[in-house]
C-alpha cells in the first residue's frame, strides 16, 4: 500500500466534513454580517458553496479510486482498513455534498435576515 493511497483515502474520509464545516461556519458568519448592513453576501456564499461542493465530489472521486485499487485485498490488515475506509469515505462524503448543496441552496433562495 502505497503513501497515496493512504493519503488518498484519508482524503475520501475527511474531506467533505471539513468542507461542510468550513462551509457552515463561513456562511453564518457570511449572513450576520449580512443582516447588520448592506452586505451583499450571494457571491460570497456561492463561492464558498461551491468549493465546498468541489472538494467533497473529489473526495467521493478519492474514495471510489482507493476502493477500486483495494478491491482483492481481502480483510487483512492494512490493505483491509484501508478498503473499509474506502467504503465509509464512499458513504459519508455524498451526504455531506449534499448538506453543502441544500445549505448554498438554502441561503442564496431563502432571505434569512427576518425577524420572528
């Protein structure tokens, strides 16, 4: 197994949380400061929704490559983990490419600075 590999699907795994955190955080902070003045947060928010979407599709593309170069390596250890965390990267990078898309969706379609 090489350091790619291992680089690769640490990537797959870790990636698009990261970019839906990153994500999350800079788009509150991207809409208070929108909701104090005349900010005009749409481009900000499209930009950092779709690099966030950028980074978790190529985690996907990360995990589906390290799986695909794992596939006969049986359940030993390491190559084993390593296609395992393949399949979690594979899992879990969709739906959080999903959250980054509904959250940008979200907050360029939807006002938010409404007062209940």
């Amino acid at each position: 197994m090489s350091l790619r590999e291992r680089a690769l699907v640490w990537f797959g795994v870790l990636g698009a949380p990261s970019a839906w955190v990153i994500q999350h955080l800079t788009g509150y902070a991207l809409s208070e400061a929108g909701c104090r003045g005349d900010v005009a947060i749409d481009p900000g928010t499209i930009a950092v929704s779709a690099t966030a979407a950028a980074i978790a599709a190529l985690a996907t593309a990360a995990s589906v490559v390290v799986w695909r170069a794992t596939r006969g390596a049986g359940s030993a250890p390491p190559a084993g983990r390593v296609h395992f965390m393949a399949v979690i990267g594979m899992t879990v990078a969709p739906l959080f490419l999903a959250l980054v898309l509904m959250s940008g969706l979200g907050a360029v379609l939807i006002d938010g600075c409404v007062q209940s």
